[in-house]
C-alpha cells in the first residue's frame, strides 16, 4: 500500500473518531492535516476566536461588576473608586 493510501486511512479513522464520515468531511468543516505527524488539526483561528469569545465574556462580567462598585458612593470609596474607574476605562479602550 502506497504512504499516500495509508494517511489517508489513517486520516480517515481519526475523522470517525472526531464525528465525521471522513478526512474530507472533517477538511470541509475546517480541519487541516498537518502531515508532519499524520494528523487533523483544528486550525488556530478557531480555537483563538473561541478564546477572544470567553475573554469577551468575562469582560462583561467583571465590567458589570466594576459599575457596581462605582456606583455605591459610600464614605471612603475615593481611591477604590478612582482605580475602578482606571481599570473599567482601560477594559473598554482594549487593546491598541
């Protein structure tokens, strides 16, 4: 058996083994092969939009309760105040 005929069964198992009927099933919803180690990858750029996603996530979050915090106006909040004051305006400018 030809080095390409054994990838392909190769990559041909793993797509089973991650849901799919085949290594062209699983390339056409965007796996790639990296033929170095004779595997299907996820390309990074899924896994970096996944990651931006849940930083978004804890963003709001942790934005929501910074207003929070702000927002109680109680003798001595002064300097908490203003550092969260800083840091909610540095979250929302991000990244430069």
């Amino acid at each position: 058996m030809s080095k390409m005929s054994e990838l392909a069964m190769e990559l041909d198992d793993q797509a089973v083994e991650l849901g799919y009927e085949s290594y062209e099933h699983a390339l056409a919803v965007g796996y790639e092969v990296d033929y170095k180690n004779h595997r299907l990858v996820k390309p990074v750029d899924s896994l970096l939009d996944q990651a931006h996603k849940e930083w978004l996530e804890e963003r709001d979050e942790l934005l929501e309760q910074i207003e929070a915090c702000i927002n109680l106006d109680q003798k001595g909040w002064g300097n908490i105040q203003n550092t969260l004051i800083k840091a909610r305006d540095f979250i929302k400018r991000g990244e430069v």
